[in-house]
C-alpha cells in the first residue's frame, strides 16, 4: 500500500471518502489506480474502525458499544486513555487534508439519534435511576427518573415517587442521557439541585414561531434556578440580571447588570452546558420576555437547530 496509508489505517475509519484521497499515489495514471484505490481506501476503514475500539475503549468489542455513538464519542467516555493522533500525522502536510474538512458530529446528534436499545444501554451505563413510562402523548422513549442523575436531583417540585406523566415528569430516554452533561457543569459550580420549571408539555403553545416545541415530544428543560449544596438558591428571574438582545456567551458576550457573583454564576453555567455539545439549543432570558424566568435546553432529531442566544 502507498507510504502514507498505514497512518490512515491508524486513524477514526468514519469517512471512507478522506481515506481514498489520500491513500491517492499522485504518479499513477487514473486509468491504472481506480480500483487499488478503492480497494485500498475500504481496507484502511475496517482497519482504522477495529483500532478504534482497542485503542479507545480498552479493548472493548464494537458490538458492546451503544449504537449510534461515533469513535470520538467512545473515546470521550474513557478519559484517561484517549487517542493521541499527533504521532499518526506527524510529516503530513497540510495541505494533504484539505478534502478531508468535514465538521464532526456534535454530541447532541449522536445522542439524538440513539434508538430506544442503545439509549437503555446508556441510562444503564450512566446509572440513571427511571422507569418506563408508556402512554405518555408524543414522546418516542418515555420514562421517568426516579433519582438524582449522577448525584444531581432535578426538582419538578414533586417527590419522585409522586411523579408520572399527568404531572409533565415524563422525558424522552435521550433527553436523559443528555442531562448526564449538564450535571457535570453543575457540579463544578458547587450544585446539587437542579430546578425544574416543566418538562413535559404535550400540548406547549406556540409563542415563538422561530422556536422549536421540544416540550411536546420530552426532549427539553426549563431550569427555573439552582441550589448549591450549602442551600443558597440562584433564581433566574430574580438573578440572571440580562437584557432582551444581549449576546450571553462567547468573545462578544455582555454582562449581567447589575453585576453580581450570583448572576455571573447563572451566565458562566449556561454557556458551559452550551459547550458540552450535549444539546441542540438553549435559550436564555436575554432572547425573549417568554424566557425571563428561566434557560431553556433541548435536543432535536431531526436537525440541528444550534440556537444560543
């Protein structure tokens, strides 16, 4: 195989494509390199899919993993051994990855299209306490959660053993593996609960037109506030202290007015749930006056929404 394939074999086999052009040997006449081309492109994408479980999952087998996660979502779970690349590409221009540009897929996706059999295998692996909740209106996985999610409680203002899908408890199962994300941010601010605004609203009216209604089918929160460990309450409405038309995150956010320790907490948490990747939107006070008391996370299986004002 040309000098630069066994790199490639080495490397996430996700696009069969990158790997031909660059297995590519330029001297070759088209007429006489099609074919070995071909050949040598799918053999360097088993190849490179085989490695990926043994150097980025400890040697588990691929039929193990939950369908529909990616490598780079595998070797995000084991975070002591993930994959170093660096070696693999070292003397390659770089002009030699200029087909291979494609943006990766964002957790949210991958988490979006878990079906039912692979999003059981996550609540399982994630230790997320639930119950099936069959019946209730428009939600493809339903279930409800039964505990805190990893440590984390989310108050709906019912105990869990009161909860059902009357009271709008009822979640997609993805929605859940998604909130595993968030509880990593939150616990990093020194939360233990997570209050919860609504869940399920199989019948949300349309407010905004632009807005997506993930309520409907279980695939979004409303987090009215949080509660720190020590009983201190940070209040959305009361503290976000924003403005309708302000950026909240990234190099040209505004601030909160007035400033305050509290509402720099809410701000920074929000926009580190954005970073986790794990949803496809959030929303904060400063979109719209629907949204004064309270952020907004969502999931989507049908597109991308990417929408973080």
């Amino acid at each position: 195989m040309p000098g630069k394939c066994p790199i490639l074999q080495r490397r996430l086999g996700r696009d069969l494509a990158h790997g031909v052009l660059l297995c590519y040997p330029r001297r070759m006449e088209w007429s006489r390199s099609l074919l070995p081309v071909l050949v040598a492109g799918f053999l360097g994408a088993s190849c490179a899919s085989s490695d990926v479980v043994q150097n980025g999952t400890g040697g588990q087998a691929r039929d193990s993993l939950p369908v529909g996660f990616t490598g780079d979502v595998i070797v995000e779970q084991v975070e002591s051994d993930e994959l170093d690349e660096s070696a693999e590409t070292e003397g390659l221009e770089d002009s030699e990855f200029a087909f291979a540009g494609l943006p990766k897929a964002r957790k949210s996706i991958n988490i979006g299209n878990l079906d039912e059999l692979a999003c059981n295998k996550e609540l399982k692996r994630l230790k997320i306490p639930h119950v099936r909740a069959p019946g209730a209106a428009k939600i493809d996985q339903p279930i409800i959660v039964t505990g805190a999610i990893n440590g984390v409680h989310f108050d709906t203002g019912r105990p869990y053993k009161l909860r059902s899908i009357a009271t709008g408890d009822a979640i997609d199962c993805r929605l859940a593996v998604a909130l595993h994300d968030l509880t990593k941010v939150v616990k990093k601010h020194g939360i233990g609960t997570v209050i919860v605004k609504s869940f399920h609203r199989p019948n949300q009216t349309i407010v905004d037109p632009n807005a997506p209604l993930r309520h409907r089918i279980g695939f979004a929160i409303d987090v009215a506030g949080f509660k720190t460990k020590k009983g201190v309450v940070w209040n959305v409405e009361k503290d976000f202290h924003g403005k309708i038309g302000q950026i909240s995150c990234g190099a040209k956010a505004a601030k909160p007015v007035p400033d305050t320790k509290i509402s720099r907490e809410l701000w920074s948490t929000f926009c580190q749930v954005i970073g986790t990747e794990a949803f496809d939107s959030g929303i904060s006070p400063n979109y719209n006056a629907s949204h004064f008391d309270h952020v907004h996370f969502d999931l989507t299986t049908d597109h991308p929404i990417l929408f973080f004002p």
